[in-house]
C-alpha cells in the first residue's frame, strides 16, 4: 500500500470514530430527557397514590370508629393534623399538628401548620368521661385540608 491509501484508510477510520463518537453522545443526550420525563411521571404517580389513602375522607360520612382509627394511623404522621368536633366539644380538638384553616370547617380548602400545640389526646379521644369522646358508633363529616400546593395536610371530622 503506498502512502495515499494508508492516508484514505486513517481518515476513513477517524471519520467513523467521530461519527460513532457523536451517535453516542445523541443517544446519551436523548437518553437523558427520557429519564427526566419518567423521572417526573414517577413522581407524579407516587404522589396522587399516597394521596389516595385520604379520599375515604374526602367529604365524606365515616364512623366514630373510622375516625379513632384515623387518629391512630395519621396523628403521628409529620407536618399532618387532624381535628375532631364532637357533640360535646363544639370547638374541637387537634391531634398531631394545628393547621391554620382559612376556609371554614364545613368545607376546609387550604391549610398551613401552626407552631401552637395540638390540644387534643387519644386517651381523651377514646375516655367516655372526656368532653372529646369520639363514639364508635356516631357519625362525622369527614374533609380533608390541603395546602397551597395541593398537598394535604389534615382532616376534619365534624359530628353529625
């Protein structure tokens, strides 16, 4: 081989070394968008499953029992309150934490957490002698509050 074809065969082969170069590097870039994409699909997912778990309460009538196991299951759960009005206790009482609600108790559309501390107590919550007795068998109006970026942040349970 004289020195013309060595020269054509060289370049030839640095011509498809760049051309592999850049065929990997679209494949990475392109590669990297589709994770992004799934990436936030996943998020979108996870996010409307753990917020399934409270649609049981979204507007709803539950039990008195329904609402003591919702004191139990979410009271301790961060950056959540839950709020009880009894028959006894008009007021009401917080468990976990104080959300400030600025819609009224009937339809609570927006919260934020407070830094006063929760009132309300499960031993209170399940004592017949305690004025935030929940009754087993009583029915409550059950709404859950969300925040600003529709996270929710609490419940309400109003006695009926």
């Amino acid at each position: 081989m004289n020195n013309a074809q060595k020269a054509l065969v060289m370049a030839a082969g640095i011509f498809l070394a760049i051309a592999l170069i850049t065929i990997a590097v679209v494949l990475f870039i392109s590669a990297q968008e589709a994770t992004k994409s799934a990436q936030n699909n996943f998020s979108n997912i996870q996010t409307e499953l753990s917020q399934t778990a409270f649609t049981v309460y979204d507007n709803t009538v539950v039990s008195g029992s329904q609402v003591i196991n919702a004191l139990r299951k979410y009271s301790d759960k961060d950056q959540f309150g839950i709020r009880i009005v009894t028959g006894k206790n008009r007021a009401g009482a917080w468990y976990g934490k104080v959300l400030r609600v600025n819609v009224g108790v009937e339809s609570p559309e927006y919260g934020s957490i407070t830094d006063i501390e929760p009132d309300g107590r499960l031993a209170f919550a399940t004592d017949e002698a305690q004025i935030d007795y929940v009754n087993p068998s009583g029915k409550f109006q059950a709404n859950i509050v969300q925040d600003s970026s529709n996270v929710i942040r609490g419940i309400i349970f109003v006695q009926k």
